[in-house]
C-alpha cells in the first residue's frame, strides 16, 4: 500500500473567505455565488502557475504548487481581483513541506501549519511562513515584512511568519495576530457551546409552550417530490433525479412511514405547484422539496420539508458537497424526516439508512448515468446502461446497486428481444450482488421479476417477500407480490397488495388495474368499474378498456361495453388496441365485428407466432372455423399449443398459459386436451369464470360433467375469496 503514496515537497496554499457565515445569513444564494465566483478564480488564476486544487472546504480552498514564486505570484493576484470588486475579502496562507498526495487529497504536516497560518490573518492579507521565504529567489518584485515568531495551535514547533506588503494588501499587526492565537488557545468554542446549548434550552421550552402539537400525531406519509435542477447551465443534470428516488428508497426502510414511490411523482417538476391540492391526491401529510446548484466539482442541496396542512417548514438545511461526501445526504434527509415525525428507528433501519451507496465518485458518475440510460426504456438505452454498470462495478466492485441495474438491464433486454439465455446472466449478477450484500432489497426485486418472467412464480414470490422484509414499503416489491398472488388464485392477498401499491403509487395505473379485475371476478362490479375507471384516468390502456367491457357484459350491458369501441381505437390504434375492440365484440358475440378486429391485430403484430401470451390467434381461429376457414384456423391453433407446451417443458406454470392451451383444444374440439389444461389452470390459480362461462369456445362443453365440476370448483374458490374480500372490507370501514 505505502509503494502507491505519492510523497514529495510542495508549497501548500490555504484561503478562507472572512465573514461567509454572516454572508449566507444575510442572502444564501448571494453567497454561495460568491464562492462560485471565488472557485472560478482560483482555477483561473491557478492554471497560470501550476496550481493544483486539491478541494473546497466549505468556504475555503485547499491548493498546492511546485515553487513558493508562483505561489506567491497566483496568491497576489487573487487578493488583487477581490480588492477590485469589494465583493468579499479572503485570507491567505503558505506553508512549505512535505505532503503525501494520495487518491486525489492531499496529506501531511504542512496541511495543518498552512491551515493554521492562514486562520491568525486579516481580511485581504497573505502570510506565509519562514520555510516558504526560504524557496523564494533573492531577486523578486514582492516586498514583505517580518510579523515575528509564533506558536501555533498544534503545531509542535514555533514559526516565523510573513506578510507581504505590495499594495492593494493589508498588513496583519503582530498584537492582533497574538490574540487570535490566545483566542485559539483558550478554545472559545466550550463558551459558544455553552451559551448555544443555553440558549437551544430555552428555545425548546419556548417553542413546546407555544406549538402544542410538537409531537408529530398525524398520519407519517411523505411525497419527496422531484428536486429541481436552478444551474440552467448544467442542463444535463441526473443527480437530481437520483437523489430523489435515494430519499425515496431511504425512506421506504422505515416500515412507520407512508413514502410515496418514485413514479408517481417524477413527471411534478413545476416550481409552482399547488401542494395542498397534490397533497390531497397523493393523501399525505407532509412534502419535501428540494433544489441542486452546482460549483464545479461541489454541490449545493437545499431542502424543505413541509407539513402541508398547516403550510409551514418542519425542518430545512443546506448541504454544500464534494465528491464521496454528497453521497451521504439522502441518508442525513432520511433521518431526519423520521426524527421530524416522532419516529424511532430500529437498529436494522439505522443501519439501512445509513449505507452510503458507494465511495467513489467515479462509480457513482456512471451509476447515474446508466439509470438515466435505462429509463429511455428501449433496447438501445438498456444497452447503455448495462455497459455504465458494468464500468461502475469494474471501479468498485462491491456496488451493490450497480449489480441491481445491471440485473435489471438483462431481464428486461430479454424480455424484449425474446433472448432467453439473458435471464440467466441476471439470476447470475444478482446472485453476486447477493453474495456482498444479502441485505439489498433491490436485488431481491430484481431477481424476483427475472423469475416472474420465467414463470417460476414460487420462486419469484419468495424474492419479492424478501424484499419486502428488508424494505417494508418498497412499493414494486408490493406490487409485483401481489400480481403473484393474483397469478396464483389468492385474491384476497393480491387485492389488500395492490390497494397497498396503488396508495403508494397513485400515478401508476397498473394495480388500480389489477384491484378492479379482482372486483370484477368475485362480483363486485361497482367496485371494478371505479378502480377500473380509476385506472384509466391515470393513463389508457386497452387492457383496462377490455376489462371495463367484460364487467358491462357480465351486467348484460353489452349495448355499453360497444360504446368503449371508439375510445380504445380513437388514434393510431396498434395490435393491442384492436386485440381489445376484438375481445369485446367477441364476449358479446358481435362474431362479425370481433374477426374483423382480431385480423388487423394479428396483421399489425408482426412475430405474434412467437409470443405465446397473445390470445387473438385463439379466438380468431375459432371464429374462422364457424366460417368453414379450418385449414387456416387449425395452422394458427397448432402453432398457439406449441409455443405454450414449449414454454411448460421450460418450466413455466402459469395459468394464463394452461388457460389458453385449454381454449386452443376446445377450439379443436379436443375435449380430454382441453379439461386437462383447464383443470391444471384451476389448480394454478385460475380463478376467472368470466372468461370461461361467457366463452363461446367452450359452448359445446356446457353439458359435460367434468367441465361442470371445475366450473363448481372454481366458483366455490372465489366465493371464498369473495367472502374474505367483504370481510376485510367490513373490518376496515369499522
């Protein structure tokens, strides 16, 4: 480890900005363009004699040189500038000796003497010590004074100091100088300390007589909406729209509190929003918002959080970071909320929130990056972010999140492209994220939803639980869980999951959805028409259309399920939309209609032979058998078994599938073949008699004893789910 230190002799520079506390209470954003402005300069001014930023320390800067002439030369010259524009004032200090550079920061003795130095200075001075007058030329233009020798706080050895005195720079008084140093000494803070504590005390005891809701009673939820990028200049931002989602996940550790998830919220970019008004759709309490700014490489994050109903700040702060250290602020936000809220956190929590996701800057650069790839949500920008991730892996390899992404790209390429062998390299990544952290709830959603895809239901169910153990209110782990539990038949689960999902989620259409077809199948149609309807206000979408028409049907109001026709294909209708117009008319038997539908969609969707979870095939076969067309139908029916019995021999046991395998057989007249599957989609899950009952397919199976005995098995599987779902209803309303 020692061989990889660089050791060597530099002049190091410290400058401080007088008075920038007083200056930030004064107008915040006044001063932090300041220290822009005062950054800028120094690179400016620095690029000329060979100085090296090292970092910002909040209002100070941190450099080093290879002689003490241009040290002293870029020193000067700064002072000059500011002296011009009266804007502020800094103070200058240097110290000759040894550093170790390593890693970008910079080590050593002469760090703290420098630091030192500069601290016992006036407004617009430059002092430097003994060893730096050393390395100067004897020939030089800089004139100087000697302020005599000092002994500094923890600095070993006594120092004779130096200021320069070329005109516009102020001299220090050595009478002055020796006070602050005594002032130093006598360690002031325990007095400041002292009196802050006093004064915090009696502030507290203010602030309870007066707010007599100080402890926090109402319901713990929060929106974190999108913080907003205010450098118009750093237009292409992501830190802002990870930070966000950060918070939200931080948050989602913390079981007491509501969070509400990060797609509901990232389209609410307005600076003017109306936050009682969204408070009031998206039922919570209490908002945080949040602005970013940047100063080359530091970031300033401000925050507000806000109980909405009372309209005041609960709490706000402003973080000025650099590099692994802006990495630690969702984690301050988090906790702060929950201390804000009244809420104790458990050690698991404490330890959770916080993680620091990574601790180089470089790994993180490219996590962000590959995110914002990835929600292009298109094969090229799943490409991309899986190469980001993997650089950001190569750099740190124990990036848990990045192996998250990384999964999350190849599950999703596979399921775009239909190139299997890619959920296997998922399980892989996730399986080795796992391995470093088996405390990532991310990484069990991940593989959870690579497993879902597969059809290997049990096994993503039990990834998804994990998940949620880690993380209680991690809203796709809720989600996803749930649409397992639907899958398998447990409705009353799969309702209470996605009612859940949807409260943290209320931008996103799907468990809406899926909340009103569980309704609809235990026969509760108001109550699927208004989550259905629910659904389709968030965004439309003909799955949500066709389920609208089959709950009409099942009112026998076949007359209203048509009037849906011309909204699902109002504009640019592709395969799926007229896969729904086509469902509709046939459930309703509008025969005629129904082929007419289903040929544009099986027109418009080019590999449909391929995706064996596209229906229409089935159906429209059916209807072209009624027509005499059986060569064309039984082509179409044959290739539909095969790419589900191919799917089954792979593994996957979805009841959708036997459910269509056993539409397929029907519509061949296969009898046996088509209660065989009919009965295993049963005992998967299958719990929809709508779309048994009302199916023209199996007409000629209504006075087949057996199909009567899974028609009876089914129904008294939903009528006791029907019953746990009213009973939870009723036990909610009391």
């Amino acid at each position: 480890m020692a061989q990889t230190l660089n050791r060597k002799q530099s002049i190091v520079y410290f400058s401080d900005i007088v008075g920038y506390t007083l200056l930030m209470g004064k107008d915040e954003d006044h001063a932090f363009d300041l220290m822009k402005q005062n950054l800028e300069l120094h690179q400016e001014i620095f690029s000329r004699y060979r100085g090296k930023i090292i970092k910002e320390l909040g209002d100070g800067i941190l450099a080093i040189f290879e002689t003490a002439e241009e040290a002293i030369k870029a020193s000067y010259e700064i002072q000059k500038e500011w002296q011009k524009s009266k804007e502020l004032e800094l103070r200058i200090g240097l110290h000759c000796g040894g550093i170790i550079l390593d890693h970008g920061d910079v080590y050593g003795d002469a760090v703290n003497v420098a630091s030192r130095v500069q601290s016992i200075g006036v407004p617009s001075c430059v002092l430097f010590s003994s060893k730096v007058l050393e390395q100067l030329p004897k020939e030089t233009a800089f004139t100087y004074v000697s302020l005599g020798p000092f002994r500094l706080k923890n600095v070993s050895k006594e120092l004779e100091l130096y200021a320069l005195t070329n005109k516009p720079l102020a001299t220090p008084k050595r009478a002055e100088m020796i006070k602050a140093v005594k002032f130093q000494e006598r360690e002031p803070w325990k007095f400041w300390a002292l009196l802050l504590a006093t004064i915090s005390i009696l502030l507290f005891l203010i602030y309870s007589l007066v707010w007599n809701n100080y402890t926090w009673k109402k319901d713990k939820s929060v929106a974190v909406l999108p913080f907003l990028n205010s450098d118009v200049k750093n237009s292409q931002d992501v830190y802002s729209k990870d930070i966000t989602q950060e918070i939200i996940s931080q948050l989602s550790e913390i079981s007491d509190i509501k969070v509400i998830s990060y797609s509901s919220i990232k389209d609410l970019s307005d600076p003017n929003l109306d936050l009682d008004s969204l408070a009031n759709v998206l039922e919570v309490s209490t908002i945080l918002k949040g602005s970013i700014q940047y100063l080359n490489d530091m970031t300033k994050v401000n925050v507000q959080f806000i109980d909405v109903e009372e309209n005041k700040n609960l709490w706000t702060e402003t973080f000025t970071r650099t590099g692994e250290n802006l990495l630690q602020i969702q984690s301050i936000v988090a906790k702060e909320i929950s201390r804000v809220l009244g809420i104790s956190l458990s050690a698991k929590e404490e330890a959770e929130i916080g993680k620091v996701i990574t601790e180089s800057p470089e790994a993180y650069n490219l996590y962000l990056l590959a995110k914002n790839e990835y929600s292009n949500y298109n094969i090229d920008g799943i490409k991309m972010a899986a190469q980001y991730f993997q650089k950001a892996i190569e750099i740190d390899p124990n990036f848990t999140m990045a192996y998250a992404g990384l999964a999350d790209s190849y599950t999703q390429y596979a399921a775009k492209t239909a190139e299997t062998a890619w959920y296997d390299s998922s399980k892989k990544v996730s399986e080795k994220g796992l391995l470093i952290d088996p405390n990532s709830a991310e990484l069990y959603k991940t593989r959870g939803i690579t497993f879902y895809y597969l059809g290997q239901l049990e096994s993503a169910k039990r990834s998804f639980e994990s998940a949620l153990l880690l993380k209680p209110n991690y809203s796709e782990a809720i989600g996803n869980l749930a649409t397992v539990d639907f899958s398998q038949g447990n409705l009353e689960e799969a309702l209470i999951g996605q009612q859940r999902s949807a409260s943290l989620n209320p931008n996103n259409q799907v468990p809406f959805r899926i909340a009103g077809w569980i309704y609809r199948i235990v026969g509760n149609n108001k109550e699927a028409l208004e989550w259905l309807n629910k659904s389709l206000n968030i965004s439309p979408n003909p799955v949500t259309y066709s389920l609208i028409g089959t709950a009409l049907i099942a009112e026998n109001k076949e007359d209203e399920s048509w009037k849906l026709i011309p909204q699902i294909l109002n504009e640019n209708p592709d395969f799926d939309d007229y896969e729904s117009a086509g469902l509709i008319y046939f459930f309703s038997r509008k025969y005629s209609l129904a082929k007419e539908n289903y040929e544009k969609s099986i027109l418009s969707f080019e590999n449909f032979k391929e995706d064996y979870y596209f229906t229409v095939p089935i159906n429209y076969s059916y209807l072209l058998m009624q027509e005499g067309e059986n060569q064309i139908a039984d082509s179409l029916l044959n290739n539909s078994i095969k790419i589900r019995e191919d799917a089954l021999h792979r593994g996957e046991k979805d009841a959708n599938l036997l459910f269509d395998l056993a539409c397929a057989y029907a519509a061949k007249h296969q009898t046996p073949q088509s209660l065989k599957y009919l009965n295993e989609a049963y005992e998967n899950g299958w719990r929809d008699l709508f779309f048994i009952e009302l199916n023209p397919i199996f007409d000629y199976l209504k006075s087949n004893s057996e199909y009567r005995d899974i028609i009876l098995k089914i129904s008294a599987e939903v009528e006791l789910e029907k019953n746990k779902i009213n009973a939870t209803s009723l036990e909610r309303s009391r």
